[in-house]
C-alpha cells in the first residue's frame, strides 16, 4: 500500500480541523481528537500500519536533510542565524 495518499490526506485533515478550531475559538487538540475519532469511524479508509508510517517518517527525514544540505551550499542561512547590519 502507498503510504504517501493517505499521509497527505491526514495533514490536510490535521490542517482544516484546526483552522476551523481557531475559527471557533475551541482548543486545537480538543479538536483534533474529536476529528481522529470521527476518521475510525469512516468506513472504506486504508489501515495504515506503524511500519509505513516509519518508512515514510525515514523519508521524510532524508528529504530534509538533503534540502538543509543543499541550501548550506549554496549560501542560505536560517533568518535567525543572520545578523542584521
């Protein structure tokens, strides 16, 4: 099973459950939690097993280390390591 699909579906979730909290006014994490209990109950949804999550956790590591070694070649430092002058 594709991992990827169902992880972007889950942060695009994530993403509009807590826009609509902040909208609201009700605590983020409160409204995540009733979310992901509302998602166990949808039928039809892929199992998604600890290893894939894993895996995909591995991946997205080892794109985020490329990138942050890309970006120290070519001269970009974060904005809190730059000194203003």
């Amino acid at each position: 099973m594709n991992t990827w699909p169902v992880l972007l579906l889950l942060l695009g979730v994530a993403v509009v459950l807590a826009w609509g909290a902040r909208r609201i006014h009700v605590p983020i994490p409160i409204v995540l939690v009733l979310g992901g209990l509302a998602l166990a109950f949808v039928p039809g949804l892929p199992i998604v097993e600890v290893e894939d999550f894993l895996q995909a956790q591995r991946q997205m590591r080892d794109i985020f280390l490329h990138v942050i070694a890309l970006a120290r070649r070519l001269g970009f430092a974060p904005a809190a390591a730059q000194v203003n002058r």
